[in-house]
C-alpha cells in the first residue's frame, strides 16, 4: 500500500515535466505493486540521463538503471542467431534513457517531496 501512494506522490508532482519526462503507468485491469518509480526522458529532453543521475547522486538519492533494456544488445546475445523483425528504435530509447528511483516504504512526503525537487532542478 505504501509503495502505491509513494508511486502515486511521484507520478501526481512529476506530472508537469512531460516535456522532458515519461512518467510511468499502470495497464487497464492491473494492480502493480511498484517496487520502483521508472523515468524515461523525452527524445526532446534537454540534459541527458547522465546528468540527471549524476545530480541525484549527488544530493545523496539513489538510482538504478533500467535492466535489460534491448536484449539484442546483451552479452549473452553475441554469437546467437536471431531474427529481429524491426529497428527497435524505442527500445533502443529506453534502454539509454530511462532509469528509476525507489519507491521504498519507508520515504515519507518530506523526502520524496526532495526527490522531486531535485528531479525539478535538473530541468
């Protein structure tokens, strides 16, 4: 329950960056329990995920990179017949630009309300 509301806090103050931000969503009929808060960055973004990332960082908030992302591009993948049937273009986009932050139990208002000042800042 608390990593729903945590999520929703996110998603709710993020919302006037889609600009610069895919926010992520739910499916229809699905009850996610969101482990993880993803953003991807626009095509359009100005500042790269790098830089963003390093910002968090530097104000002592952690993050992860998507995992996985185009499996094509995978060490396991090198040498192996497979088809690939299209560019993968947004794939590729999301592998290199999407990344997460947490959406631990434990965070209350005031420190995600940090995380999207922070988040705010870069842009």
């Amino acid at each position: 329950k608390k990593r729903k509301e945590n999520f929703s806090f996110l998603k709710k103050n993020l919302a006037n960056f889609q600009e610069d931000l895919i926010l992520p969503k739910k499916e229809p009929d699905s009850e996610p329990s969101w482990f993880g808060f993803p953003i991807t960055l626009t095509k359009n973004c100005k500042v790269s995920r790098k830089e963003v990332i390093k910002k968090l960082y530097e104000k002592k908030i952690g993050t992860r990179l998507l995992f996985s992302g185009n499996l094509t591009k995978q060490p396991a993948f090198v040498g192996k017949n497979f088809r690939v049937s299209s560019k993968l273009t947004n794939t590729d986009h999301i592998m290199e630009n999407t990344f997460w932050v947490g959406l631990y139990p434990g965070l209350g208002e005031e420190e995600l309300s940090y995380v999207v000042k922070v988040i705010k800042d870069c842009f």
